[in-house]
C-alpha cells in the first residue's frame, strides 16, 4: 500500500529544501521523479545512489533530497518510489515563493491628442500571485482616485491634466515591489488666461502683464495693443527669449517663466493705455486673452452699513482703487419701488483721503427703502457703476412710541389727581 503524501512544502526562492524518501529494506532501489508544476513530463532525477539529472544544485544521498538556491521552474511534485506491488510511493509538493517581477505591455511613452482614450498595461510575475496597482507620479489619477487596480488603466478623453509618469506596481508580499514606469504626454490646442483682465496704473508706474498659456506643442505667443502687434515680443519656445527685430521700443520686453508669459512696460506712458492680446498658437489651433490696462478707477466699493441710523439722511462711506488720487464722484438714488432717479455730484477736498471718501445725502424720507449707484473720477476719466446698494433710513416707531407714552403718563396723573380731590371733600362733608 502507498504512503501518504505530505503536506506543500513553501519555501522563499534561493532557500534549500531537504526531503525525506521512505526507508525500505531489500534490494529494490529508491526512484525519485518530478512532475514539473507548470506541466511537462516526468523527469528522473536519481536511482537508487545514482545522480541521473544534471543540475549542480541538486544532492542526493541515500534517502534524502537537497536543493540548493531554489528557483522558480523548482516548483512542482517529487515523487519517490518503490517498483513494488503494490506500489509503494511517497510525494513531496514544493512552492517557491519568490518577489514579483513586472513589465510593461505598451510603448514606455504614449503620445495621445486631447479628447482621446488611452490605455496602459503591464503583467506582472511572482508566487504569490502579485497584487497590481497604478499610480499617477504627479498627482491622482484622472478618475480623482490615487490608485487603481489590475493589469490595465484606461484614461478616457484626456486633457492636460493627463499628462506625466504612471507606474504600475506589483506586489505580493515577498521581497520589495517591483516598478514599470509609462509616461503619456497629451497634445493639445492653446490654452490663455489672463493673470488681470484689467491692469489699473498711471504715469511713470512700471507693470506687467502676465498671461498663463499651456499648449502642446509649446505655443509660440505674441502680444497686440490694440490690434497692432508690438515690436520685439514674438517668442522663441526654443530659446526661451523674445526673436530678434529690425525695430525695438526700449521700455517694452516679455520674458517667459514657465507657463508665465510677461509682458513687463516701464515706465508706462499715457500712450501705453489700451487693450493687450496675447496670442498663443501651435499645431492645434489658437487662442487669446485679452487685458486692459488703464488709468481709470475702480468701481467704488460703497462700505457704510445699510441701517443708516437718520430718519432724513444717509451718510455714505465708499473705497476706490485709483493710481491717482479720486477728485470726483456722483451718487445716482432713488426709493426701491419704481421712480425718478436723482443724482447728486461732489467734489472730493483737495487734503482729504483721496481714496476713502464719505458724502451724507440729506432731505430723505422717514422710513423708506432707497438704492443707489456711485461713480468716481480721476485724472483720467469715470469708473464704471458701483453694484446696485441697497439703504433705508430711520423707522418713526420709536419717536411715536415715546410720544403715545407722555400721553399715557399725564393722562394718569389727571385721574389719580381728581380721585384725590373727591376723597378731600368726601371727608370734609
């Protein structure tokens, strides 16, 4: 009768195993086998005392099996035997554990136009099985995850965001886990935003203009004012420096700083004033921002609180960002329910804040609701309109209250007065 088998042997490659055969006496020899674990036919490893395999890291004697520095194709069943009947047979089950490996099965770099998909993929090796995961070197994934798991990752429509180092990851416990790095680079139309759509400044002040333009390929980027291109800012992406012209105006350059695309003037002149473009182009399309730079003011900010305390009157208090001091400004109002609207000009004083300014509008209605715009002027001209402000004056209730609680008092004090008198004469009598 056969022996029983014994239980799976696991052990970290390059380690050593030693199995036992069964001890039996006579002369029948002891035949060792392997039934290889990724399948194939039997290979006779000994008889008896005699080494048949020619692996050097394989020792027999007598009844016992070495292997030394295991590797992975060393997995698989022993079986060790006598030619008896019945037979007699003893089986061994070896797993070799090992770290994992890991390979990429798409080109190490992908180039894939916005809007598109694009899949990645590895496989990886290992006992165990490894886990697999992605990660996305420069941030999270697309799907807002920080990982995702199995061999493949599909990125759908892709955007710049896109772009950078994934590394598939596999691991199983053993040894370190292994790395295979795919990178995607996304080609895209232009894309500009103004850093200030409006750039507020004046005579002598030195600016800059800044656009923030990504693109792929590198978009090439140059400035207009007013529909007329300036001299010297077409940049080379190459160089990473403005191209060189035949005509240069001095207080205008442009630098490139990453993304940043500057258009510094110093210092600035009235004619500097105007609308700036910049324009970015490249394989894919074009696009453009627009700034304006000007010596207007800024819409006042009007900062008194809308329960104005007076019952006739309304003090306003309003801010305006100006390069040059505010000399002007007009309050348009009139009540919330439809009707005529008033306006009403001033003149800011001469050693005043120029910039915080304060108006107290008179002859107003007890207890009504108003709206108001404000414009402010400086050397250079109107802000546009405030935001619509909401105010009313004083409510009347607490004057009448006060008044109907006189009334009451003296009222009383009649009463009691009378009943005093009637008592007087009542004990006179």
């Amino acid at each position: 009768m056969g022996l029983p088998a014994l239980p799976w042997v696991k052990l970290d490659i390059n380690a050593s195993i030693i199995s036992l055969s069964p001890s039996l006496a006579g002369r029948n020899k002891l035949i060792i086998k392997k039934q290889p674990a990724s399948g194939g036919s039997e290979k006779l490893l000994a008889v008896g005392s005699e080494k048949v395999t020619p692996d050097p890291r394989i020792d027999i004697k007598g009844s016992r099996l070495t292997i030394s520095h295991t590797r992975p194709r060393d997995a698989g069943t022993f079986l060790c035997h006598f030619d008896l009947e019945p037979p007699v047979q003893l089986r061994h089950t070896l797993d070799v554990q090992y770290a994992p490996t890991v390979r990429a099965l798409v080109p190490p770099e992908q180039h894939v136009a916005k809007g598109n998909g694009v899949t990645l993929e590895c496989k990886a090796n290992g006992n165990p099985e490894p886990n697999i995961r992605w990660s996305h070197q420069e941030g999270p994934l697309p799907s807002g995850y920080h990982t995702s798991q199995g061999p493949r990752l599909t990125l759908e429509s892709v955007d710049r965001l896109a772009e950078g180092t994934y590394l598939c990851t596999a691991d199983n416990g053993i040894g370190e886990p292994a790395s295979a790095a795919m990178s995607i680079t996304v080609e895209y139309p232009p894309e500009v935003m103004a850093e200030k759509t409006i750039v507020r400044t004046g005579e002598e002040d030195e600016v800059e203009l800044v656009c923030i333009v990504h693109g792929r390929p590198a978009p090439e980027v140059v400035w207009t004012r007013d529909g007329h291109q300036l001299p010297d800012t077409i940049m080379d992406t190459k160089l990473h420096q403005p191209r060189t012209h035949t005509t240069h105006d001095a207080h205008m350059t442009q630098n490139h700083v990453a993304h940043r695309h500057i258009l510094s003037i110093k210092p600035v002149t009235e004619k500097d004033f105007g609308s700036y473009v910049c324009i970015a182009e490249n394989d894919h399309g074009k696009e453009s921002a627009v700034i304006q730079m000007t010596g207007l003011p800024k819409p006042p900010v009007i900062t008194s609180s809308p329960n104005g305390g007076e019952s006739t009157s309304y003090t306003f208090t309003l801010e305006s960002e100006s390069y040059y001091p505010i000399t002007e400004f007009i309050i348009k109002f009139r009540k919330t329910h439809p009707g005529a609207w008033h306006v009403v000009e001033s003149e800011v004083a001469r050693h005043g804040d120029r910039h915080s300014l304060a108006y107290r509008l008179e002859n107003l209605e007890v207890a009504t609701d108003y709206m108001a715009v404000l414009r402010v002027r400086n050397k250079y001209g109107w802000s546009a309109e405030s935001d619509r402000f909401s105010f009313f004056t004083k409510k009347a209730m607490a004057v009448l209250q006060s008044t109907s609680g006189a009334r009451s008092c003296e009222a009383t004090s009649t009463v009691l007065l009378l009943l005093l008198l009637l008592a007087l004469s009542l004990t006179a009598m």
